[in-house]
C-alpha cells in the first residue's frame, strides 16, 4: 500500500465559529474523507478541553498544546508582554518536538505565532504558509485608527513578516488582488476559500427582504449598510432589511434611532445557527464590508441564489464577483452608489433573476471538491521540488 503523505496544520484553536476555523475544517474533512492519500494532523495552543465548533472528520488527530495564549487577553500592557514571551518560548520548544516526533511531509501554517520561527525547525517538512486576510489589514484588522508610533511598530513587523515569508516553500494567498500586494516574493499562489456544499434549494426571490450577515465591527460597515438602507426605506416602503451575525449592536441601534429608521423593516439580529435558511427567505444581499479576506458570506449568499451587490472593497469582491453579469460592485464606501444600486435591483426584477441565475453558476466554482483539488496540486508540485 502506498504511504500515506503525512500534512500537518498549525492555527491557534477550531472551538469557535471563525472563518479561518471553517475553513480549515472544510478543507481537511476533504483531504481525510474524499481522498486516502493523506494523513491529517491539526497542532492546536488554545481551547484545550474543547469540542471542535465544526463537525470534523475522525480521521483528523488533533494535539493541542495547551500554551493558552488567549490568557494574554485581559491582562495588563506590562503582564502580557512578560506573559507572551514566557508562552511563546513554551510553544516553540514543544512545537519542535511535535513536528521532530511526527515528520510530517508537509508543515502548513495559518501565519500566527508559529510563522516566527517555523522554518527554523528541522523536521524535513516542506513549509507552507496561508494568509486569510489581506496584507493591508494583515495587523490590527479591527481598528479605524492610527498614530505614528502604531505605523512604525507595523513597519518593522512586516519587514520582519516578510523575511519569513520569502524562506517558506509556497505562500497561498486568497485573491489576485491581494497576491499583487505582496511584491517582495516570488513565491506566492492563489487558492481563495472553499465553500463546503453547494445547497440544494435556493431563494425563490419572492421575499421582499434584503439581507447582510457578518460580525458587528467597523471592519463589516453596517454602518454605512444603515446610510444606505435610510435612503432606499423611502424609494421602496414596502422591503425590509436584515442583518445577522454577533457582536455589540448598542452603536448600530443609536444609529437607527439617530437616522429615524423604522425598526419594523430593519431588524438587527443575533447569528443563527443555519444562516441557510435565513438567505433562502430574503432576495438581495448586501456585502458592505470596508475591507475583507476573501468574503465567504458574499459567496454563500450567490451559492443560495441572491442577486448581490457589494463595495468594491480589498480584498475578495472583485474575485467573486463578475460586474453587472453575476453580481453588482459599486464604489468601495459610497453610500449613495450602495442605496442606488439596491433600489435598482428592487425596482428590476428581471435583473435580479439574471443576476441570481448567474450567481449559482460562479459559486459552484468554488466547490470544495475543486478548491480541494488545487491545495492537492500544490501539495504535489511542493513535495516534487528538492531542497
């Protein structure tokens, strides 16, 4: 029988509901149960003791390291930075002897506290590195600020990131677009996110509800969703809108109260466990984030069958999303752009289905049965070049 090619992945925990822990899930659960060619290993640092959030293939060994870094996160400046090193020597040191035990073929790295140092063990794996957002939003992704002392840290730290980069034997980026930001390597491929299934039913587009699902963060816009939603309200009295997802909705609803819109058709709504059902009763789905990774819920919502309008925001849209064919992109950030094309795809029915019809189509591109293939390609090429 032929031996099994041995993959390991390092990412911090998959007890949560995180994109990059869906991801992850999907993409393994592949490689274990639709192939017989691998063996799958997930080292984890946190959330020891906990249940993987998704279902996760037994054929996957999970070794969790119990560094516990999310103990940094309630303590004081100085604490922490004692408190990090302390954890991150303990992480390197039992890392290396996971990986010097295991020998695994191929060493996969989600670009977190493992990328420091990973291409300093000598396990005799081939490294690779995947980024789930983009380079502009690498560090400190949640956040509208800066200040001079935060440029420079973030200066030298990615000089430091790149350093690391250039030494890995292939770094997977999710778009096109970002891969052009990364200009100092030679070494980076594109594999966007997978969707786990194709769904079986889809919106029937007879729901007069507009629908918006992600995080409750600066980063989603549903801020600038609301200016938009103030203006379209008046054109179409008789839509709704809907936005799904967790987080803090306190700034959001004073918007809504500040803005006087009805709250009888704008509802802000906590995540549900089968946000499915949620896109097969509505008929339009707004993608108003400011910037992304990818935009995995701009790709379930065509998957369902909505026609979709979305900023052109970095990164991900413009991947996704063939203009006026298969989706709408406006102008990243303008509001007025947003509210029109909304009202358009209201107003217009038959481009609705058009774009809805259309949308099914390029979502079944990203199919994990096909993007399982292209991690299984590079997989091959890695393994086939000598060091």
């Amino acid at each position: 029988m032929k031996q099994k090619v041995k993959i390991v992945y390092c990412t911090p925990s998959i007890y949560i509901a995180g994109g990059i822990e869906r991801v992850l899930t999907t993409k393994v659960n592949y490689l274990a149960n639709q192939t017989d060619k691998y063996e799958i290993t997930i080292i984890l640092t946190d959330g020891y003791g906990n249940e993987p959030f998704y279902p996760l293939s037994d054929k996957v060994n999970i070794i969790n390291l119990n560094i516990g870094f999310e103990e940094l996160w309630g303590m004081s400046f100085a604490k922490k930075v004692f408190a990090y090193l302390k954890k991150q020597r303990r992480f390197k040191r039992m890392l290396k002897q996971e990986l010097m035990s295991l020998r695994p073929d191929i060493c996969v790295s989600t670009l977190r506290r493992e990328i420091n140092f990973i291409c300093d063990i000598p396990d005799g794996s081939k490294k690779i590195g995947e980024l789930h957002v983009n380079r502009q939003n690498y560090r400190n992704f949640e956040s509208n600020d800066t200040n001079i002392a935060k440029h420079i840290f973030s200066k030298w730290w990615m000089h430091r990131l790149v350093r690391q980069l250039k030494r890995l034997d292939k770094f997977v980026v999710l778009t096109e677009q970002d891969k052009q930001s990364w200009t100092e390597l030679r070494n980076v491929c594109v594999i966007p996110n997978p969707l786990p299934s194709i769904p079986q039913t889809t919106s029937q587009l007879n729901n007069k509800r507009v629908i918006a699902v992600g995080r409750y963060t600066y980063q989603k816009g549903f801020d600038l969703l609301l200016q938009a939603w103030n203006i379209v309200e008046k054109e179409c009295p008789d839509w709704q809108l809907a936005i799904f997802g967790p987080g803090d909705k306190t700034s959001y609803i004073k918007q809504m109260h500040d803005m006087k819109i009805d709250e009888a058709r704008c509802v802000l709504h906590d995540a549900v466990e089968n946000i499915g059902t949620e896109y097969n009763d509505s008929s339009i789905f707004v993608f108003s984030s400011r910037f992304e990774g990818f935009g995995m819920v701009l790709l379930e919502a065509m998957s369902h069958g909505l026609a979709s309008i979305s900023f052109d925001c970095p990164c991900g849209p413009k991947d996704i999303v063939d203009n006026g064919k298969d989706g709408i992109l406006v102008e990243n950030g303008n509001v007025q752009q947003l509210a029109e094309g909304i009202i358009h795809l209201i107003q217009d029915k038959e481009k609705c289905v058009s774009l809805a019809h259309a949308a099914i189509e390029k979502a079944r591109q990203y199919d994990i049965s096909i993007i399982g293939m292209q991690w299984e390609r590079l997989f091959t090429s890695v393994l086939s070049v000598q060091k």
